[in-house]
C-alpha cells in the first residue's frame, strides 16, 4: 500500500511538471484562443489572431520558455503595432519585447518590425503595412536572433552586465511566457504561431565572453534612452561590402544609411545606373542615401531617380574658384589661396550657395582646406558661421556632425541647435572601418541634442 501511494505520488508530480515543461509545437489553432490568457479586444478573424487597440494582449496559458525558435506570421493595417514578448510573465511585464511597427510615418521612426525594443532598435522598415510578413525569433543562451522574411535583421549577445535604465530593467534573459500585445489604434494579425524548444546544451560563458562591455559602451545607452541610433553616411569602399555592412551593423548595433557616390566621373552616372543599383539594394537592411558628387550632379540625374532614394545629400567641396579653377578642397594641388581671409569668404559663399541645391542633409559641414584646417576656429567666426546657419535654415537643410572630419566645431552646432536645425550622424568611411559615431555622440551630450532633433529620412520600401 505504501509503495502504491509513493507510485501515485512520483505519477502526479511527473504530471504536474509535465504540463509545465515547454512542447514544441503550434501555439494557436487558427480558430479559438484556448492556449492564450486575453484581455482587450482579441478575437480570431479569418483564421487569424486578432489584436485590436492599444489595450488587446495576449498571454500563452503555459509554458516556461528558455532556449527556443518562434515562428509566426505578422500582418499590420493602419495604426498597427505592438510587439511579441518573450520570457515574459502573466502581465507581460518581464523579458523582452520585439517590435512589430510597418508605419513608415511613425513619428518613432526608429523601432521598427523586429527591434529587440531598447537594446537594438531598427531604422529600416523592412514590410508594408496589410502585408503577411514571417517573424522568427530565436533565443540560444545568451544570443538572441530576430529574422524577418527570412533575414537577420537583429543579432544580440545579453553581457554578464547589461545596461540598462529604470524604465528598461526587466529587459533581461531568463526564461517564461509568450505574449502579443498591441499598442496602436489599428489591427495586428498573427497565425502560424509555433514554437520549437531547443534543447542542445550552450556554453553561456563562451557566449558571453565575446559580448560587448556595455557598461562602457556608448551604443546600448543611446538605444536604452530612446535615441534614433543611424549612422546617415556609410559607403561600401576600402573593401566593405554590403555583406560585411549587415554582419557589422548587427554587432554594434548601429543601424546604417548606405549611400553611393554619384556624379560624372563617380560609380553612379546616370538614371539607369540609380535605378540598377537600388534594385540590388531595397531588401538590404539599411537606409538608401545618396551623395550628390560635384556641382553637375542636379543636371545629370533627373529629380525622379534622386527621389527614389531615402534622402540625398552633398558637401562644399567642390566648386570652381574665381578664377575659373575646379577646387576640390581636400586635395591640395587643387586649392588656390592668395589671401586666406578671401579665400574664406569665397568658402562660405559657395556653402551657401550649395544649400541651395535640392539635397536634404549638407555633410562634410564646414570643411577647410589642409593648409587653413589647423586654424579651423580662427576662420569661422561669429558673421561666417551665421551667415551659414542662415543659410540651413532658409533651405531646411539637415546639417551633418561628421566623424572622419570631426565637424563642424562645437560653436556651430550650438547655433545649430538653436536655430532649430536637424542633425544626421555620419561616419563617412574611407575603408571598411565604419566608426562607432564618437565624435557625434560627443557632441550630441554637449549641445543637448534629443532624439527630436535628428533628421528623419523619408523611408520608401
């Protein structure tokens, strides 16, 4: 009689922990909300799990959920969004959340479908709005993968220290529910909801130990204090690849605006060639810049291609001097000086008569020759820096914080910021070291400049 009670016993906790163990498998059956704890408006609509309004959630009854491949298919009408949440709990208010957001007039521009929200928010819209799109997440350890259609977007490693601010805290690995909410006005969908649990062991550890120090990296604090995190001026030159561009801008966590060089004599000279290019280009995770090259470049494209781009913009470098000479100011063979002080004075009229051109962001701001470089405060004073941002802002014109240059100065962001101009990021890379925007963030502590203050492209998918 003992041992039959102790064999009951060992039975009943086998059943109980088993109804708790995660099973691979479908997670909704297409036609009723058994398996998921609702509130809001939720409903199953043409074989579909509707979330409705910003108050419709949905939390899955069972399962505690560790290392795992989540699949499932997405649609967002008008006003849709909201997020999928993993190693969640009953109020969905642990774990982390992956963003579902289609609405590319979004004012948060910066968290698009599949952000792994606060830790690597996505710049790039990658689907429209009332299409099906697939959604994989994936949780191995301590790495974390977010995939749309099929293509990382979202690869994160969690440190032994992650960063994290009050309002981000719970933001952390461990292991729970499932949850669909929705924080729009509009509609989400979801179906083909499955799970497969993984069960291979992982070294956490080894994980870990290539993980960024993000107690100590500048990144995951813009991405923690909701600032949009784009580099605006990358190009594929010194070797980088669009290949190698993905792989890095996943690993930092810096989103990037690819942009080719464009004009006579440049990659990309003519209309065909733009067109070519961004048909290679449109399923790549990165925003689509061009950089107009020379002064020809308004006349040889036509406004049609340049609008098919995210944005355009162009420098000062280059002009003809009074003499009738082509400058380019970074090579000195072909800068002229008699007098410095008119020779800035002509820099500054040919700025100004650049931001008239139709561009959306002037980048290699203020640049000066080699041989005045070393004076770079002396030659812009108080009346030239102001007769610039003048011009920014009688043009609408974006203005660049430049990392290869490190420019503008300090005293004409301060102005800039000021006067209510929009600010980009740019690395502007001459080899495959793409920088990790130092100097713009530098500057963007300085000067007080908010996520509000950043130029926002104008996205086409």
């Amino acid at each position: 009689m003992k041992c039959l009670s102790l064999f009951s016993l060992g039975l009943l906790f086998c059943l109980i922990t088993s109804c708790n163990q995660p099973q691979s498998g479908a997670l909704f059956n297409g036609k009723d909300t058994s398996n998921w704890n609702t509130s809001g408006n939720v409903s199953v609509q043409e074989n579909a799990l509707t979330l409705s309004g910003p108050d419709a959630m949905a939390i899955l009854k069972q399962g505690n959920y560790k290392n795992f491949e989540l699949s499932l298919e997405v649609k967002t009408d008008q006003g849709g969004k909201g997020a999928v949440c993993f190693h969640s709990d009953v109020t969905a208010s642990k774990g982390y959340k992956v963003a579902i957001n289609n609405d590319v007039t979004d004012p948060v521009w910066w968290k698009m479908s599949g952000s792994l929200l606060s830790v690597r928010n996505l710049t790039k819209s990658f689907v429209k709005e009332n299409q099906w799109f697939a959604m994989k997440i994936k949780v191995e350890g301590k790495a974390v993968s977010v995939l749309i259609d099929g293509a990382p977007v979202v690869e994160y490693t969690e440190p032994v220290a992650p960063y994290r601010t009050e309002a981000n805290a719970n933001a952390r690995l461990s292991e729970g529910l499932f949850a669909l909410i929705s924080t729009g006005s509009g509609n989400i969908q979801f179906r083909k909801i499955e799970v497969n649990v993984l069960k291979e062991a992982v070294d956490e550890q080894a994980q870990q130990a290539e993980a960024t120090d993000e107690q100590n990296d500048e990144i995951i604090k813009l991405h923690q204090s909701d600032f949009p995190v784009l580099d605006y001026h990358v190009h594929l030159k010194g070797g980088l690849t669009k290949e190698m561009a993905a792989i890095q801008s996943r690993k930092t966590g810096i989103n990037y605006a690819i942009a080719p060089n464009c004009g006579i004599g440049f990659p990309i000279t003519n209309d065909q060639e733009i067109r070519a290019y961004l048909d290679t280009m449109r399923t790549q995770p990165f925003i689509l810049a061009m950089q107009g090259e020379g002064r020809e470049w308004v006349t040889t494209f036509s406004p049609e291609a340049r609008a098919e781009f995210d944005y355009v913009f162009t420098d000062a470098l280059t002009f003809t001097d009074k003499k009738g000479r082509r400058t380019r100011l970074w090579i000195p063979e072909e800068v002229w000086i008699e007098n410095e002080e008119q020779y800035m004075d002509l820099i500054v009229e040919k700025i100004c008569g650049v931001l008239e051109e139709p561009v959306d962001v002037y980048v290699n701001p203020n640049f000066l020759p080699a041989s005045m470089a070393d004076r770079y405060d002396q030659f812009w004073t108080e009346a030239r820096m102001q007769k610039v941002i003048d011009a920014l802002v009688k043009t609408g014109k974006a203005l660049e914080i430049n990392e290869l240059y490190n420019i503008p100065n300090k005293a004409f962001i301060l102005k800039a910021k000021e006067a209510g101009i929009k600010f980009t990021f740019g690395s502007n890379n001459i080899t495959k070291d793409v920088s990790k925007l130092e100097y713009s963030i530098r500057m963007a502590k300085e000067c007080g400049i908010t996520a509000q203050d950043m130029y926002r492209p104008k996205i086409k998918i």
